[in-house]
C-alpha cells in the first residue's frame, strides 16, 4: 500500500509538470523564467519549497532531534534574514534584470555598460554556480535517496539514480515553469503532512508537557532552549544564522523566482505568503525532531538521525499517509534540484557558451550535461544531506550575495573589484568552516559576506581613472 501510494502521488506531480509543456514557449526566456509572468502565489509557495524541500524534511528534523530545543534558533534566525533578503533585494531585481534583458543571475551581476568587461564577471559568477549549485542540488538527490532507503530498502545509488531521471523529465517537459507548478503542489503538501505527523506524534508522547519532560530524562540538554557550547555565545551564533537567512540574495535557484514573477508590485504579497507557510513547516519539522527522539531513541546510536521523519511515519501513520509524505518529500527534492540544475543549466548554456545563449536546444543538452555532473557529485559524495546543504549555502552567499546587493542597489563596482568581492567571499567562508572550523561559533556566511563588502570598500579608494564605474 505504501509503495501504491507513493507512485500514485509521485506520478501526479510528473504529471503536473508534464502538463506545464502545454503553457510553453519554446524561447530560451520561457524555458529560463516562465516568461516573467508567474503569479505571486505560485512564486510564494515555490520559493518556499525550493529553498525548504530535503533540508527540512531530512537536515532540520534529524538536527532537532540531535540537538533538542536548542536547534529552533537556526530557523528562527534564518526567517528574519530571509524576510530582510525579500524585503530590500527581491523588488529591485525583479524591476533591473527585466530593465538589462537578463536572464540569468550570471548576466545581471556582469550587466556592464563598459566595453564588455563584465564578461569577466560573468564567467567567475557562471563557474560558482555549477560548482556550488551543483553540490547543493545533488544534496537534494541524496535526501531523497534517504527516504526511499529508510521506507524501501534501496540503497542509496539507485534511489538517486532514480532521482535524476525524474529530474530529467520535470526540465524537459516544462523548464522552469515545471519546477515552479510541481514545487507549489509540494508546498501545500509539506505543509499538510508536517503538520499532521506531528499532531500524530505529540499525541503518541503525550501531549507538549509528556513531551518536554521526556527529553529532559533522556538528557537535560535537550530542554535547554540557550545553546550551552558555542565557544563565542549565543548572540554570535544566533547573527551567523540570521546572516544566513540573508543569504538567499546569493541562491540563483531563489533569485530566479523573484526574476518570474509577474510583476515587481506583487512581490510583497509573494513575500508575506512564503514567510507565514515557511515558518508553519519549520515548526512543524522542529517538533517533529522532537517527537522522533522520545519515540525512536534508537536512531542516536543505531541508525541514522536525518531519518526521523520517514522512520517516524512509518511508525505512526497508516500506509496510505506514508505513502502521500514519502511522495511529497521526495517529489520536493527532486523539483528543488530541477530549479537548480536548471540554474546550473543556464549559467553553462547562457552564459559560459554565449554562442548557445539563444538555442532551446542547446539550453535542453545542457541541462543534460548538468544533470550528469550532478549524479556523479551526488554517488562520490558524503551523506548528510544537512552538510552538504549548509555548506553549498555559504559559499553561494559568500561569492555571489555581497555584489547581488551591490547591483540591485546600482552601486558602482568596478570589474576587478567584483572579482575580488566573489574570490575573497568564498576564500574566507571555506577557511572558516575547513581550515579554521569556527562554523559552530559563527555560521560562516556572516564572515564571508562580510569579507566581500570590505573588498569592496577598499576598492573604493583606489579608483581606477582607466576603468571607470
């Protein structure tokens, strides 16, 4: 029943973006950004499920569960920062990528009036993309991969061998607007089953006060709601991940949904829709995590924790509601890493070969030969899906966020200095996090972001009178 279930629902979102080929035009800009004419519902809740999708599902709730009450700070902190990005970035975009015909993030950040010169920037922006996009989509594969393991048995290759050919299809059949159709379905899917299991679960604990007093028998520290052990203290920690929240302004799979949207004035309504439905399924994740660790205690030490959610439903759900969530939480994995092979795709066809820029084939053999790359990082890689996304985040934000903002902006950034913004930002968040390992005192993004800007402030006392701004 549990396997019926879930091809059923899971052929119901094929389905879906399939039947978005009808809406097609066979234009690169279609193919790319739904012709700039998604409406902000679908923006909100598409937004929403991309940048939650296996990270909730598997990262957050195998998070909650190791760490307790502590691990709401890290949602907490991300909504603010995030609701900073939409808020001062997201309408400004929306308006000047239109204005500088880009249809990528690639070419809005090189949009250089200089002679070409941008190209350079281009170029650097493109390679961080598919290097780090890369890494973050096969993440999602690898999520997805988990929950077919945890219900099914498979093992972890051919789950994200399946994966990818879904993937292949979800970019064939629609693009973008595939992504963007499925992903809105997911939405409310996620938020309807997260909130079911943990209305399930709490009720299998006891209820909240069962709950609490559980976690506090199992360890105390799982009820301390101030984390005890960030060498630098909680504030520090707390401002990396509000810093991390913020830098969905350096997510070209995020961006380009604010780049779609029908209009620049709709984007305020999109804004408020993905922030009240992204914090009903971080709550409902978080308790989840908490559930899982009174009720399947085992996990810590037999198992694998980032599997808490498929195991828990199994454990209290009938088949059928297994079934539905196991769809819904692999489908959102699958349409995030389309959006964001599809990113990686463009910055490849668009703006590394510009000679194809303009092919609708080309964009599709592309996608193609992202989604192999893809494959291979997500069979050679690690399994924490939390890792990996985490990881691929802050170099992202690091290298791209800090001259996003300066664009949207119109701040003049001159050609070298841009580069030395993206190479310097990801240099100090990758030494941060690998060669320093201050990443539990400060998420790295706050460093790295941080260390863009001054390279940019710098810059600006060395005007270049052969280059000018």
């Amino acid at each position: 029943m549990i396997a019926i279930t879930f091809i059923v629902f899971l052929l119901a979102f094929t389905f879906i973006g399939i039947y978005s080929a009808t809406q097609k035009q066979n234009t690169t800009t279609d193919y790319l950004l739904a012709s700039r004419s998604v409406n902000p519902w679908v923006t909100a809740l598409s937004a929403m499920a991309t940048g939650q999708s296996g990270f909730l599902f598997i990262g957050n709730v195998g998070f909650a569960y190791e760490f307790g009450v502590s691990a709401i700070w890290i949602p907490v902190a991300w909504a603010v920062g995030d609701y900073l990005a939409w808020w001062f970035v997201f309408k400004r975009l929306r308006v000047l990528s239109e204005e500088s015909a880009s249809d990528t993030v690639s070419s809005f950040l090189g949009a250089d009036q200089t002679r070409g010169r941008g190209r350079w920037i281009i170029i650097i922006s493109a390679l961080i993309t598919i290097a780090f996009l890369g890494s973050y989509a096969a993440a999602q594969l690898v999520a997805g991969s988990k929950a077919l393991n945890a219900v099914f048995g498979w093992n972890y290759q051919l789950g994200i061998i399946v994966g990818a050919v879904i993937v292949v299809i979800y970019c064939f059949s629609g693009g973008i607007r595939a992504s963007l159709w499925t992903d809105s379905v997911q939405a409310i899917l996620m938020i309807g089953s997260l909130v079911l299991l943990l209305a399930v679960a709490l009720v299998a604990c006891g209820g909240p006060g069962e709950l609490w007093l559980k976690l506090a028998e199992i360890d105390p520290t799982l009820t301390e709601w101030i984390p005890s052990d960030k060498p630098w203290g909680f504030l520090p920690y707390c401002l990396g991940w509000l810093v991390a929240g913020l830098g969905a302004v350096g997510q070209p799979h995020i961006l380009v949904r604010a780049m779609a949207i029908d209009s620049a004035d709709n984007m305020a309504m999109a804004r408020n829709i993905k922030f009240v439905c992204a914090q009903i399924t971080s709550a409902a994740a978080f308790g989840v995590g908490l559930t899982a660790r009174v009720l399947l205690p085992e996990l810590m030490t037999s198992s694998d924790p980032e599997l808490a959610l498929p195991y828990l439903s199994l454990e209290l759900l009938p088949a059928i509601l297994v079934g539905m969530m196991l769809a819904g939480l692999f489908a959102a994995t699958i349409s995030t890493a389309d959006s964001q092979i599809l990113s990686c795709s463009a910055a490849l066809t668009q703006d590394l070969v510009p000679a194809a820029a303009n092919s609708y084939k080309m964009a599709k053999i592309g996608t193609l030969a992202v989604t192999v790359i893809v494959l291979a990082i997500a069979l050679g890689g690690g399994n924490s899906v939390f890792t990996l996304v985490i990881f691929s985040w802050s170099v992202l934000a690091c290298g791209l966020g800090p001259l996003l903002v300066l664009r949207v902006w119109q701040q003049p950034v001159r050609v070298p200095v841009a580069i030395a913004m993206m190479v310097v930002g990801i240099a100090v968040a990758i030494t941060w996090n690998l060669g320093l390992k201050l990443s539990s005192a400060v998420y790295e993004v706050l460093p790295g972001m941080a260390a863009g800007f001054v390279v940019y402030g710098i810059g600006r006392f060395f005007p270049n009178s052969k280059e000018q701004d």
